[in-house]
C-alpha cells in the first residue's frame, strides 16, 4: 500500500513539474500574444476613416450608442448621398430624431437588442427594399465586429463605413471590451 502511494505521489509531483514548466512558458507567450492581438486590432480600427468624398448609396444604416452616431447618419441624409435611413439597437426618442432632422425625411426605427439583432434586422430591412449599398455607421471600435457580422452573414451588397470616433475618458477600456467581444465572435465562429 505504501508503495501505491508514493508512486501516486511521485505521478503527480512530475505532472505538475511537467505543467509547472509549460505554464511559466505559456503565459508569457500568451500575454504576449494578446497585448500584439490588441494592437492589430486598433490599427485596424484607427484604419477606418469617413470617406474624403461622398458617394450615393441606397440608404444609411446607424448603430445606434455612443453620442454623435445618428446626428453623422442625420447629415448623410440631409447631403443627399442615400434616400433612406434605418436606425437601429437601443430604444431612441423618435419625437426628438424626427424634429432634429425634419418631419419628412425617411427614417425607419428598428429595436436591436445587441450587434447580431442590428445586423439581422437590416438583412430583412434592405432585402425588402432591394437596398445593394448601404453607409453603416457606428462607433469606429465596433466596426470590425460588425463586418465580420454582415460577412458571416452572407452579405452581398456594398458597406461603406462611416466610423464614429467617441472621445470619452473610458475609451481605453471600451476599447479593451471591444476587443474581447470582437475575439469572442471571432472564436465561436457564429
């Protein structure tokens, strides 16, 4: 019996000898590959830029959050460049929308709960309108989740991003969140 038992414990002590030093190798690795995970990901945020000229588009597409995203969308639509604007997500005062940017413009309001609703709900949106172009904007750090959304969605049409930069003093943790989730989607493959 005592023999059983010190074979065990000397199983065990190599197992966590052997995982000890994978472990201290790992986690640096790992660490590492994070923090240059999250740097290429803000490169590639701090890539998308509002278009120098504006083109026409079918409609205009807004992600609704962040201060400043449907006052942008608003002035797409005052200039001309599409004929028609969804917002979409989170609740908003239609009252105030419509007086801000005028009682006769064309605007549709649709409830998304999060970034796959607004997605699926413009899908239906632009597919009963035969919409092929759309400018999406929306917060420049939920871009790339939003792509890889409509990308995985099968989305055929033309996006022209206009990002929405959002100076607050927590934009390094948004970013961060941002980041995750991004990684998140990206993992489940969803």
């Amino acid at each position: 019996m005592g023999d059983l038992i010190e074979h065990k414990q000397a199983l065990f002590r190599g197992v966590r000898s052997s995982f000890g030093i994978l472990g201290r190798a790992c986690i640096p690795l790992l660490l590492w590959v994070w923090v240059f995970g999250f740097l290429i990901f803000e490169v590639h945020v701090l890539s998308f830029s509002q278009p120098n000229s504006l083109i026409s588009a079918d409609a205009i597409v807004v992600f609704t959050g962040s201060d400043g995203r449907i006052q942008k969308a608003m002035e797409l639509l005052k200039k001309g460049v599409a004929p028609r604007l969804l917002v979409s997500g989170a609740p908003v005062s239609k009252e105030s929308v419509l007086v801000w940017a005028g009682q006769n413009l064309p605007i549709t309001f649709d409830r998304a709960e999060n970034t796959k609703d607004n997605v699926r709900g413009t899908r239906a949106w632009v597919k009963s309108l035969g919409v092929q172009s759309i400018y999406l904007v929306t917060w420049d750090q939920h871009l790339p989740r939003c792509l890889l959304l409509f990308q995985r969605s099968n989305w055929l049409g033309k996006i022209i991003v206009f990002p929405v930069r959002w100076e607050t003093p927590y934009c390094l943790f948004y970013s961060f969140l941002e980041y995750h989730k991004f990684l998140i989607f990206l993992g489940l493959g969803e």
